[in-house]
C-alpha cells in the first residue's frame, strides 16, 4: 500500500530538481520560520540534513532527523489533522502527493495526469490517494490554510481552484483579497476567512504535515509516496499507472516473483 510525494516552490520560485521544485529548507542555506514562510538561514537550522543524502551520521546540532526508508506506518502516521484522502480505504495501493499551491508542476499534474488517474484508478477502488500539505513561501501557507477550512467535501474542489487560478493570486507578496477571491467560490464567507487565518490550531496541525514529510524526505512538491516507494520528481500517468499496476500484481500474486514460482 502507499502514496505519493511532491516538490515545491520556495518563495514563488522553482528551484528544479529531477522534474520538480525543490523546498529551499532542504537546502543548507534556508529553512522555514513560519507556516508556509522562508527565509534566509536560521540559528537553529543553518545546516539542516540534506534529504537527498542517505547518509545519518556526523548530523549536525539542531538538524532535522530525516528517516532513512521509512516503513508503512511511519509514512502513515498522522498528526493533529485528519488525512484528506479519496477512495477506498482498504484499496490494494496507496498514492501520497504532497503539493504546494504555488507549485506550477502541481497544477500540471492536476490538468493533465490526475482526472485519467482518478477515473481509472481511484473510483474504481484500485488506489487510496491522499494529500498532503507542503506549502512553500507564505502566500502558499496562507491559501493552504484557507483550503484546509472549507468543508471536507470541498477539499478537492478548491484545491483544483487554487491550482488552476494560480495567476490570480500567485505573488511574492500575500495577498488575502485575492486568495479569498478564489475561496469563495466554493461557498467560504469572508468572515470564515478571516477567521481561519487566525485559526492556531490549524496552523499547528498543518505545520506539523510539513515537518512530517520533511522527516520522511520530502523536499518539495510534487514528491509523492507511490505504495510506500518515494518519488522525488513529477510523474506522468503512463510512470503513475505502471507503479500503481505493479503494486497491485504483487498483492493479487500475480508480480514476477508469483509467476516465477509458479514454473
């Protein structure tokens, strides 16, 4: 079983790695202070490991633990937040993708490959897919907030919105009129808003989605977990259903090692 991972945008900038952008925290020269913000380096996190490199020991003071293939349950650890997740509960695999709102490659993923994918995949209940929040640079950390406030069954709705709206409120300085532009569109009120922005809770529990992946290497969006494998770059529907495929042929029997046996 399992999901899939994102790359992300820091700042509204791509930094490109393998297909995706990369989350400037990941590098030795940034980290995150806030929900959704970054900054130049921090006291506490100057150095922080580098998700890319495998190797755990000599890690420096204050660096963030980065657990080195990570087992099911460790990827399926939740926090404070419900998981957002469509499909079946017991399908055969798991798909996480975490996704920044900012992220061009995320907006491509979800015009060109997602609709195929949930057609064939996830209303058929062959795949659970999940989301998961990386937010990069604070407009991101705002709009992610926002999103997380609309009633569940408006999750996925409004995400598609953020995404494909992204010239409309997509900048280097936040702006809240026109993230609720989009917002409301999916019934939100601007006193629901308001009110979500200022919601600590929330923003503990979605932080704590962020510095979860990161712990799980994650270094931006898209990077997705695709049946508990780790895939640090975009995936096209063709890479996506030849993953999913083959995790559903090893759970039936019918992978290479069934049919090996099997002469």
């Amino acid at each position: 079983m399992f999901g899939v991972g994102l790359t992300a945008c820091a700042n509204d900038q791509i930094l490109s790695v393998g297909g995706a952008t990369q989350d400037p925290a990941s590098a030795k020269t940034a980290s995150t202070s806030a929900y959704g913000e970054v900054r130049g380096a921090a006291a506490s996190e100057s150095s922080p490991i580098n998700p890319l490199n495998n190797e755990v020991t000599d890690r420096p003071p204050g660096a963030r633990e980065v657990i080195a293939n990570p087992s099911v349950a460790e990827i399926m650890k939740t926090g404070p937040l419900p998981e957002m997740s469509w499909g079946r509960a017991d399908a055969p695999v798991t798909v996480i993708k975490y996704m920044s709102l900012t992220c061009p490659y995320c907006r491509r993923f979800q015009t060109e490959v997602f609709p195929a994918f949930k057609s064939a995949y996830i209303d058929t209940g062959k795949v659970r897919f999940i989301i998961r929040e990386f937010p990069i640079g604070r407009a991101s950390g705002n709009a992610t907030i926002a999103l997380r406030c609309a009633s569940p069954d408006k999750y996925l709705e409004l995400y598609g919105k953020f995404l494909a709206q992204q010239p409309s409120w997509v900048s280097q300085e936040v702006r809240l009129d026109a993230i609720y532009a989009v917002a409301q569109q999916v019934g939100m009120s601007r006193a629901q808003f308001d009110q979500c922005l200022q919601n600590q809770d929330m923003i503990n529990g979605l932080k704590w989605v962020k510095d979860r992946g990161r712990t799980l290497g994650i270094i931006g969006t898209p990077n997705f977990f695709v049946d508990g494998k780790l895939v640090k770059r975009v995936l096209s529907l063709e890479d996506l259903s030849a993953m999913v495929d083959a995790g559903i042929a090893a759970k039936s029997g019918a992978g290479p090692a069934a049919k090996t046996a099997a002469h």
